[in-house]
C-alpha cells in the first residue's frame, strides 16, 4: 500500500484516465459503432480534471477519511 497522499492521488489519477479511454474504446466500439476517436480534450484533459478534484478529496483534504 502507497503511505504518501501524494503518490495514491497521482496513480488515482494515472488508473482514472486509463479506465475512461478503456470504457470509451469499449462504447464506441460495441455500443455506438462509431469507432474510437482519440482527441486531447475528450480523452486526457477532461477525465484529468474530473480524477484530480476526486483525487483531492478523497486522498489530500484533511479528514478524508484516513488517519
């Protein structure tokens, strides 16, 4: 298990992203049939800002939950 805030926020982060373009690859392939189209915006920047005010909440604020 990772001890410092920092890092578990950072692979929250990493792990977050990697699922969200996994279910996008999966919903366009086998759901919509529209394919997997891979932009910066829809598929890095904003899952990285969804994971990292998640990330700051659960594993940086005080009284998150963790001694």
């Amino acid at each position: 298990m990772i001890k410092n805030r920092y890092a578990q926020m950072a692979a929250y982060v990493i792990a977050f992203i990697a699922v969200w373009n996994l279910c996008e690859l999966i919903a366009g392939t086998f759901i919509t049939h529209s394919g997997y189209i891979f932009t910066w915006a829809d598929n890095i920047a904003k899952p990285l800002g969804l994971a990292v005010v998640i990330g700051i909440i659960l594993y940086v604020l005080p009284g998150s939950g963790r001694k």
